[in-house]
C-alpha cells in the first residue's frame, strides 16, 4: 500500500476543516516595544491582503528590528462597490497586527496599471505625486513593493509607481528596497526569509480579517503551501544550484537592494538566507 495516501487525504482533511475556523474578530496581538523615534518601514499594498500575504518579512522587521511598519494602501480594489467595505477589513486587519495604516485617499488610487502610465500620463504624474508624498512625510528606512513581473496589473502598477516615485525624491533620499513576490515569481530574488509557525498563524489570521475576499476564495488556507514552496524555490535560486536545503518548513522570497544616488544598488554579494534565529535587523544596518 503507497502510504503517501494517508499523507496527502491528511493535508486534505486539514484544510476541509480549516474553512470552518473563524473569520476575523480575533483580539489585537500584544505589540511590540518600538521607541517613538525608530525609523519606518513602509510597505505598499497593492490590494488590501498583500501586507498579510507577502508581509512575514515586514513582520519580522516590526518585531525583531523594533521598526515602525506602515501599510501603505495604494488601491482598495477595482470593485467600488467593494472599497469602503476593503478599507474597514483592512484597518482591522492592521489594528490585529499592530500595523499603522496610511490611505492614498478616501478610495484609494485608480487605474494604477502599466497602461495607465503609457496612455495617461498626466493621471499618472498625479498618483507617482501622491506616493512621494508619503515617502516625504515618512522618510522610510525599508520599502516594500512587489518585483516587475508580478502578473497582476496592479501590483506591476504598484512597482513603477513606487519606483518613479523614488526618481523624484531629493539627490540625498536614501532606503532600502524589498521587493515582494505572489503572482508571478521572481527570477532573481536574493533573500530567503524563515517564517515561523507562530509567525504564519498571525499572517493567516490577520488574511482573515478581509473576510469578503477569502469568503469568495480561502486562499488564507493555502498559504503554508505556499511558503513551504518557497523553500524549495529558495533552496536552489538563493542558496545556489545542488547546495545544501536550509532546515526551514516556511519560507517567503524577497530581491533585496537599496535606493541611493537615485538608483537600486545590491547590498550583498549573491544570496542570503535568514533563519528565525537571527534578527532581521541584521539587514538594515
């Protein structure tokens, strides 16, 4: 008898049963000590449920680092009959996270694709203003966007947003860069970053919180799935081709550089893996 059969209808089991958990409505996480002058870390969501998504990095920083970490909602969906309902999900999902919330406008930016930036560019000038806006008022240490072939339109919108954004900041704007990934994956990401159990609980919990997007969709659900994959991946485009798996069960895949002298350098040689064990911090000096 193959007795990898009772593995897999296991994992199936699980995640039948998983649909029946609660949605949301769960207690704020004890927040960490952060003193009132760190610096910030921003991160730009696409959609609301990409700060929970792809955030585990952005939650190790908050609670390892001792960084302030601001969701930036760039857009709140293309369904308008959606938005107002998102950006309550999405406040809660922050507030369960410790995470400060910072609105491009009452329903978010529009449109923010790459053919908006081709066919309209005066819309365009209009939102990249927004954004440096926010870079201005925040003056981030650490940046979050996702990579140049994400697949979804706006989060391909979102990256040359942020980055023309960046372009128009003052000669002497300097920060660091990570750039995400979930739709598309990245060819070249440079940092494996270990999730832990207690860490991934958090993040599934707090996707939980855009109750209306996983009612339609569990995708919360497949999101260990999802970042013991990355390991795999991890394993052999960051650590090199035939060396050695890192012991992680979870993992999330980030390009990590920096903005100086208005351009993204490296910050490293090849790539890097970072356990649990060691304080992201390390990253940013």
């Amino acid at each position: 008898m193959n007795p990898y059969i009772k593995f897999v209808a296991d994992n199936v089991k699980l995640i039948e049963e998983a649909k029946a958990l609660q949605l949301g409505g769960f207690s704020p996480l004890p927040r960490p000590e952060i003193p009132a002058d760190a610096p910030t870390t921003l991160f730009f969501s696409p959609h609301p449920d990409d700060e929970c998504i792809s955030g585990a990095l952005a939650l190790r920083i908050a609670r390892e680092a001792k960084l302030k970490l601001i969701n930036v909602a760039v857009t709140l969906g293309s369904k308008r009959e959606r938005q107002l309902e998102r950006l309550k999900e999405l406040q809660a999902a922050c507030d369960y996270l410790g995470y400060g919330l910072q609105t491009t406008g009452s329903r978010g930016l529009e449109k923010v694709t790459p053919r908006t930036r081709r066919s309209d560019p005066p819309l365009w000038a209009e939102m990249v203003q927004v954004i440096a806006d926010i870079l201005t008022k925040h003056h981030p240490r650490v940046i979050f966007f996702p990579h140049d072939r994400d697949w979804n339109g706006t989060h391909l919108g979102v990256h040359h947003l942020v980055l023309d954004a960046l372009r128009k900041m003052p000669a002497d704007f300097e920060c660091y860069t990570v750039e995400t990934e979930f739709w598309g994956a990245m060819d070249d990401p440079n940092l494996l970053i270990e999730v832990s159990e207690h860490d991934l609980a958090d993040l599934i919990a707090a996707t939980t919180f855009h109750v209306g997007e996983v009612k339609r969709n569990p995708y919360h659900l497949l999101l260990p799935a999802w970042m013991m994959d990355n390991v795999r991946r991890g394993a052999e485009i960051v650590g090199g081709q035939g060396g050695a798996a890192p012991d992680f069960k979870f993992a999330t895949l980030y390009r990590l550089q920096k903005w100086t002298k208005g351009a993204t350098v490296n910050v490293f040689e090849g790539g890097r893996q970072l356990p649990t064990r060691l304080n992201v911090g390390t990253l940013f000096p």
